[in-house]
C-alpha cells in the first residue's frame, strides 16, 4: 500500500504544480501532463489488481455510480437538433458550427473517457467472475 499511498500523492502533487502554472507555460505544463499520464497508466495497472480482491456486491455499486457520473456528463451535451430549431436542414448547420466538436471536446474535458475506461475494468473484472453485468440504464 506504500506504493499506491506514494502513487496518489505524486498525482495530487503534479496536478496541483498544473493548476498553479500560468496559462503561458506551455513547454511545463506538457512536461508535467505527460508525467500526469504516466502516473494515471500506473495507478490504472492497480486499481485492476486491487479490484480482483474486491467483492462483486462493491464492484457493482461502483459501476452504477460510475454510470450515473457518466449519463450525467451526455446529459449535458449540446442538443443540435433542438439548438438549430428542430429543422433537419438546420441540425446539418449547427454541425458544420461546431457542435459535434463542442460535445466532443466537452466530454473529454468532463473525463468522460477515464470513466468509459474504468467501466471497461469493473465490466472485465466482473465478466472473468461469470458474472452477468447489468446493462446501463
């Protein structure tokens, strides 16, 4: 656990040095979200052995949760029909506005992508257990 514990806090560290860089400091703030991503591979190759020795009961109430968090995020997405005034011909121009590129960079802004991750680690834990995992809502 002392590894995971020195994991955790060089993250928590690296991504307080982040937010304290100024919105210029391009070259330092690459070098440290390349050692963020690092980090994260690292801690990702634990949690998948930590979560062998969980109990199916926790590992589903994870999965739902992170299922809300992710429903939440799509939630939030940009509606292109509604947002062109519902006409199909209208929807084609908010896509060539940008709206696909909106939702899209939103989604990876939001963390949308290490939640589809970590559901593909509980499914695959729960899946080698024979365990018939639930569909999302």
């Amino acid at each position: 656990m002392d590894q995971i514990s020195a994991l955790v806090r060089e993250l928590a560290e690296v991504n307080k040095q982040i937010w304290a860089l100024p919105d210029d400091a391009f070259a330092e703030k690459y070098e440290l979200q390349t050692r963020r991503d690092a980090l994260r591979k690292q801690a990702e190759e634990y949690a998948v052995d930590a979560d062998k020795e969980r109990t199916t009961a926790d590992l589903l109430a994870e999965l739902s949760g992170l299922r809300m968090q992710l429903g939440q995020i799509e939630g939030q997405k940009i509606d292109l029909v509604s947002q062109s005034g519902g006409g199909p011909g209208e929807a084609a121009n908010m896509t060539n506005l940008g709206g696909v590129s909106l939702n899209a960079r939103m989604m990876e802004a939001s963390g949308a992508g290490r939640l589809q991750s970590r559901i593909g680690v509980i499914k695959g834990v729960l899946v080698d257990r024979g365990v018939d995992v639930p569909a999302a809502d």
